[in-house]
C-alpha cells in the first residue's frame, strides 16, 4: 500500500482473510478487515460500492464484537467521504468513531480516529482543532512504529500549523517525516509531504525554494502514476 501497489497488497490481503476464516483466527481477521479498508481507500470505486464495503466491514466488526475494529473503519468511510466533498457527514462520523476508540482504549484505534477527525475538522475550516487534536500523537505513532499513519498526521497537522501562521514548527514537523519517509522509502506519501512543504515556504515568500519542492512533488507523483496507474 506505502509504495502504491493497491492491487498486489488487496491480493495478499484477501489471501490472509482466508487463511483467518478457514481458522476461525477473528482478532487477525479484524486487522486484515482494517488493512483492506484502508487500501480500498486508495483503489478506484464507485460511491455506492465503497460505502457497502466499509458497511459491510463495520457490521462484521460489531458481530464479533471488536469495537477498535469498528471505530476504524468507520473513520476510514470518513475519509472516504471526505474526499468526496461530503464534510458534514464525515465530520459527524469522524467524531463518533473517535469517540468508540476512546471507549476501547485501543492505542491505534485512538490515533487512527484522531488523525482522520483532524483531517475532518480542518475539512470544515478549523485547523486549530486539527492542531489540539494531533498533539501529541507524533510521538505516540513513533513509539508504535507506525510510518503508515505518521506522514499523514504530519502532512494534516503541518499544513494546520502553516495556516495559523506557525510556519517555522510546520517546516520542522514536514522536514522530519520527509527524511523518514525517504529513509525508509514511502513514496506514496512524500508527494503530498513535498507539496506542503512548497506551499509553507511560498507562505513565508521563499518562491525558489517553494518550487523546488513543488517540482520534487511533481516528479515523484508522475512516476507513482507510471509505475502503478491506480
């Protein structure tokens, strides 16, 4: 998924969901559900057969009883939305899945939910409340080793902070993860980390410098889309 192959990672995926079925192995067949929803995020669908998919993942989630499960996935149909314009909708279910997550406990449950619900508040205009909502949880997604959420907390939280006015901890922030991210090769995510970072420096009249990230985040996002067309 981190590299953009969506087809090979849902082939792997369903080929897992088999195995934990075939076992009766529900706690791994929950995280499976999870992963597929996030991949079938980025994978072409039409609206009505996304939103039966994340439905159908949510009502099995709350038939075996895993509410960590539930809450994800439920902000994951959020950020699907979100996407697509509809901001009050995914704002509500954004808050109600972190609220489930909260209830459970769950560490990645609770990052998961409050980085799609920053994404959402900063949707409706409020990237102070995306900001309150993202403190902290750098260091909590660092702790779990979390690199596929880490670089879309800070691409939500740094361009919150840019538009605030806090250019300097938002280049700082984006400036870590993009060495991360390059680091351990996660391209799917540095174009966006570029392009913000373009966009901090065009804020503090730097235009040079602007473009030369706004260039890299061309480059990488040309080449994502040869090598992998969805």
């Amino acid at each position: 998924v981190d590299i953009g192959e969506i087809n090979t990672a849902l082939e792997n995926y369903r080929k897992a969901m088999d195995v934990c079925q075939k076992h009766g192995m529900v706690a791994h067949e929950m995280e499976i559900l999870v992963g597929i929803s996030l991949a079938r995020y980025f994978a072409p669908m039409e609206h009505e057969e996304a939103i039966r998919f994340y439905e159908e993942g949510i009502a099995r989630a709350r038939e075996v009883g895993d509410i960590a499960a539930e809450s994800r996935i439920l902000s994951i149909k959020a950020l699907f939305l979100n996407g697509l314009g509809h901001r009050y909708e995914a704002h509500k279910m954004a808050v109600e899945a972190e609220a489930m997550a909260l209830q459970t406990g769950n560490p990645r449950a609770v990052a998961t939910t409050r980085v799609i619900r920053a994404i959402a508040e900063r949707g409706l205009g409020r990237p102070g409340k995306a900001i309150e909502l993202t403190e902290g949880l750098t260091d909590a997604l660092s702790k779990m080793f979390n690199l596929n959420q880490l670089p879309v907390l800070i691409f939500i939280r740094g361009l919150s902070l840019a538009e605030i006015g806090r250019i300097e901890d938002a280049i700082l922030a984006l400036k870590h993860v993009i060495d991360l991210c390059e680091k351990f090769g996660y391209p799917v995510h540095l174009g966006r980390l570029y392009n913000t970072l373009g966009y901090c420096y065009s804020e503090i009249h730097h235009p040079e410098e602007a473009w030369k990230w706004n260039l890299k985040s061309e480059e990488i996002a040309r080449k994502l889309m040869e090598q992998y067309p969805m």
